[in-house]
C-alpha cells in the first residue's frame, strides 16, 4: 500500500534506511526521526510555525562564518552542549574505575566560541593581562592525576575576556590574541600566570538566537569565567572554566555551563607584595585552583 498514515511516518523513513551500511549513523538517524515526530505531532506544529522555524534555521546557517557559529551558540543556550559534555565526561568516568581516596576529575564545561588555537606559549608566572581593563589576578594551582600524582609538563590553553567581558576576537580584525596563552606545568605540577579577574558578558546576541532568547523571556549573560584546556601525554583532555563565585549570573548561565566545582573565591588583596613576590601598587585578586585529570584507560 502506497498511502501512509500520519503516525507511520516515522517508521516508514526509518524503515527506508534497510541498506545503510553505518550501524551508528543509522542509530543515531532513527533516533532524531522518531523524536521529530513525536515533536511536531505533541505540538501540533502548524504550517506557519513549521515556515517560522524553517526560516530561523536559515537565518542561523547565514549568521555563520569563520568566526560566527550560530549553530553552536544555539546548542548552547539551548543546553545540548552542555549535556553533551556530560555525557562524554560520565563515559571518561566510567572507564577510570577511581580507587578508594581518589579525587574525583576536574569537571568539564562547554568550549565557547572564543577559542583560538595558537595562543603563544610563555613561562609560569608571566602576565597576559596587563595593559587590559579589569583587576589584575594571580592564577595558581597544581595539576594531578586522580591518584594525587603531579602532572609535569601539562599544558594549560588560557583565554577570557576582559575586565569589561570582551574577548579579543570580538574587537575588530587587528586586534590580535589578547588575554590569552599556554603555559606548562613544573614538575611538581605547578602553574601560575597574571591576568584579570574575567568579568561577566552576554553571549553573542545580535543574531537570531538572540531574538530566540529574547522572546523566551532570557538573558543572555554569563558569569564571569576562565577558559582553560588541559593537555597532557597520557592522560584525557580536559576543557573547562573557573568561575568567578560573586560573579553576577552564576544562578542563571546562559549556557547552563556553571559546575559548583568550579565556582572560586578571587580573594582580594589590597596593594602590596603578591604571593609570587611582585610589588603591586594596586588592589588584585588571587584564584587557587587544582585541576585533576584522568589517566587515559
Ligand atoms: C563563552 O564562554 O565565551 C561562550 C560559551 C558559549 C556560548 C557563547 C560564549
Ligand atoms: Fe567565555
């Protein structure tokens, strides 16, 4: 029988994919074919409203480029980066079964679009931050291993924005890397650099998520925040941020990024002798912070 009623539809395009030869691709087709359909008939999508997201979609696609990734932005906000994140986390977990007295991994968040390959690597203790708007902050902390082991010569991607939350990509075309940089761990598995106190800032919201979250009644904010990525031969990597503990919007992430065990106190310092001996002639921040990483299984 050619015809096909409304609620066989779905099957009836999975059942078209018989001969694909990708278990996985397949799996993953079937699934987003039975959940789009069940969407659409829970919500009774009309004509107009399925034209409305049709052409959001297409709005989203144009809003792209090399820099722009409205995709994910749209992910994000709508919380599936996250989830994928924790996902891929809980499987990383499963496979390093921890002993007793462990500690546990260094949660993971969302990469952001702000990332740039390349940041120039420098020697601990050096200042990426000065010259920009914000408090300066010394960062410092150890990397181990969950067995508490030091994790030497691991690398650590930083980036964030300024004092007044812009990222340097976001400051026109010959604006260059700014607060950004790689450091590496000593071999007891320190690592320490200057920059600022990163502000909070609202994601990119001049395209057509923006308008989304406007009319879902959002803001688009999130608190303020450290990138970091670590890198280290056997062991998995890891993508995060510190964030700042009395930074507005910590409650309400725009991108439901916020892990409590990644909330710090900057503790603040009048000006005087920072920890690592410099003379400050202004107030500044200190954030203690150390990662744990996973040995890869
Ligand atoms: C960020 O952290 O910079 C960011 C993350 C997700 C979406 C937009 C911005
Ligand atoms: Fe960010």
């Amino acid at each position: 029988m050619a015809q096909l009623e409304a609620q066989d539809l779905a099957q009836a395009v999975i059942d078209r994919m018989a001969d694909c030869k990708e278990p996985r691709f397949k799996e993953v087709m079937s699934a987003l074919v039975r959940h789009a359909h069940a969407f659409v008939s829970e919500v009774k999508l009309t004509p107009e409203e399925w034209v409305t997201a049709i052409q959001f979609l297409t709005d989203t696609g144009k809003m792209c480029d090399e820099k722009r990734q409205e995709f994910i932005l749209l992910s994000d906000t709508l919380g599936v980066s996250m989830l994928v994140v924790a996902i891929d986390q809980a499987k990383a977990a499963a496979k390093h079964r921890p002993k007793p007295g462990e500690k546990p991994p260094t949660e993971a968040t969302v990469l952001g679009p702000f990332f740039w390959p390349g940041a120039p690597e420098l020697e601990l203790g050096a200042d990426i931050g000065a010259g920009h708007p914000g408090t300066p902050a010394y960062y410092r902390g150890r990397v181990t291993d969950t067995a508490g082991k030091p994790v030497a010569n691991c690398t650590l991607d930083v980036w964030s924005g300024d004092g007044e939350g812009f990222y340097d990509m976001q400051k026109g075309p010959d604006a260059g890397m700014q607060l950004r940089a790689r450091f590496r761990t000593d071999k007891e598995g320190n690592y320490s650099f200057w920059s600022i106190r990163p502000s909070y800032y609202p994601v990119p919201d001049d395209g057509p998520v923006g308008k989304m979250l406007h009319r879902m009644g959002r803001h688009p904010n999130r608190p303020g925040h450290m990138h970091t990525m670590l890198e280290a031969p056997g062991y998995e990597k890891l993508v995060t941020h510190l964030f700042v503990s009395d930074s507005p919007y910590i409650e309400s992430d725009a991108v439901f990024g916020v892990r409590d065990s990644l909330i710090v106190d900057f503790q603040s310092h009048a000006a005087g002798k920072a920890p690592d001996g410099r003379m400050m002639n202004t107030p500044y921040h200190t954030c203690s912070y150390d990662f744990v990483l996973v040995p890869k299984a």
